[in-house]
C-alpha cells in the first residue's frame, strides 16, 4: 500500500501553462478521478504523477517521498501506469507485451520464473485477454490492445495505478468490466488515478474527483460535491442536465443539444 501525491505542481510546455499549483492525493484504497474539459491537464497531470515529467514548480511525493530520489527499478515496481495509446515499435505477441509488467521483478539475467509466469496469466485473465495471448498487439482492435496494456500494468504487481482514459476505445461492456475490475483492485489496497472523461463513470467508480479547468483545481471532493450543475456548467461551458440516477443512486450528467436548449428557454 502507497500514498502518492502532487503538491503545488506547475508543469508548462514552452509558454504555455499546463498545470497550475495543483495538489492532489492518491490515497489507498480509493479511486480519484480526475476530470475536466479537453486542455484543463488532466493527463499533464498524471505524466507528473508517474514521472514522466518533472515539475518545474512542487514537488510529487510517494509516501512521503520525492519521487525524483526513487529509482527507475523502484519506480517500477511502485507505479503501474496504463496511457492512451500504446503501438509496439516491433510485432510481439500478448502474452509477451504483459510480461514486460514483470520487468522491474526480474534479476540480472532478465529470465521470466514461473513466478512471472503466474502474474502474467493471472493478469490476462482478469482483462479478459488470455485468449488473445498468442495474437500480435499490432493485429487487436483498440479495444483489446486497451485491455492488453492494463493487464502489463497488472503485471506489475504496484500499489500505484495511474490510469488514463482507459476506457477511450472500450464497448460499453467492456467498458463496465474494466472499471470494474479496477474499483476491485483500489478495494484490495492499491492507490488508483484514473483520467476520465465520462462524467458518468466517473460518478459511478471513484470515491474522489478532482476537476481542473484550465491547468487549475476548480474543485475537489466526493462526486456529490464536485459533479454540480452550477459548478460544471461553468467548467465545461455549456447546459447540462445533472441529477441522481434512479437505480444507481449516482449523479448522472448529460448535455443538452441546441434543440433541448430551444424547447427549455420557450418553456420558461
């Protein structure tokens, strides 16, 4: 189990500001979603946190750490992280691509055990991926190839998972069996950042959320008190219809087209 957060962090590229003094924790445990319109640095954000980048401004602690102290061994094999989009330079099988999760595990001779081994199968087949393991990565669809990188993430065995837009190239079904996959993994202890997108995942799975507008914190908290109307209208910058969903209990967020917002404004 480990804690890992972002103190006063400010990140830029040329003169553009990305992140603004932003602090965030990864707790546990727990899941924190952060979210925000396409710019605000959400994924800015977790390059910082997986160390990808250095901030020019704050620092990034693991466990009260900083995390440009822990080597990149360590740093293996305490964060996991799943990005975007993965395309192998070279054509390797599956089941090859997830035992490169066990990388910061092997000794100097780099020869998998049956302890890899184990990892990497129990892996794929908590992604739902074991019968894609003699399949080459650069022949799946998105989707697959999504399922592929995290089940290399889970490979790793980290207390640390940073996860972003995992579900960007996800069917619906696949979509709710990622997620939940990975609501079972923040419940066995892992820390879990997650960069999403759809407000409605992210009321249903986190436990935190963190909304940045434009590089900055605009809120923090439970999704009750971040996914508002008024504070997201003015995030997002446009109408939304936002209320509690009758059988999950969670806030459900939805946009309103120019047709919805020509019958409202005639109604009233």
């Amino acid at each position: 189990m480990s804690r890992i957060e972002a103190r006063g962090v400010g990140l830029r590229y040329g003169r553009r500001e990305a992140l603004r003094a932003v602090d965030a924790v990864v707790e546990p445990g727990s899941i924190l979603g952060i979210i925000g319109p396409n710019g605000s640095g959400k994924s800015s954000l977790l390059r910082v946190l997986s160390g990808v980048r250095t901030p020019e401004t704050g620092a990034v602690l693991v466990d009260g750490r900083p995390l440009q102290e822990v080597s990149d061994r360590e740093r293996g094999r305490t964060i996991a992280v799943v990005p975007q989009e993965t395309h192998p330079a070279f054509p390797i099988r599956v089941r090859e691509m997830v035992l490169l999760g066990r990388a910061p595990h092997l000794g100097p001779f780099g020869w998998e055990g049956p302890a890899d081994l184990r990892a990497a199968n129990d892996a794929m087949r908590r992604t739902e991926t074991l019968e894609l393991a003699e399949r080459r990565v650069d022949q799946l669809s998105g989707g697959e190839r999504q399922r592929v990188v995290l089940a290399r993430a889970l490979a790793q065995e980290a207390p640390i998972l940073l996860l972003d837009e995992p579900t960007a190239f996800l069917d619906l079904r696949h979509a709710v069996v990622l997620l939940d996959l990975v609501r079972d993994l923040a419940r066995e202890g892992r820390s879990v950042g997650l960069v999403v997108h759809d407000l409605n995942l992210a009321s249903m799975y986190c436990d935190r959320l963190l909304l940045l507008s434009a590089g900055s914190v605009a809120a923090e908290g439970t999704p009750d008190e971040v996914l508002t109307w008024k504070l997201l209208c003015r995030v997002y910058g446009t109408e939304l219809y936002v209320a509690p969903n009758d059988v999950t209990g969670k806030t459900v967020v939805l946009p309103l087209s120019r047709e919805h917002l020509e019958r409202l404004h005639r109604g009233s």
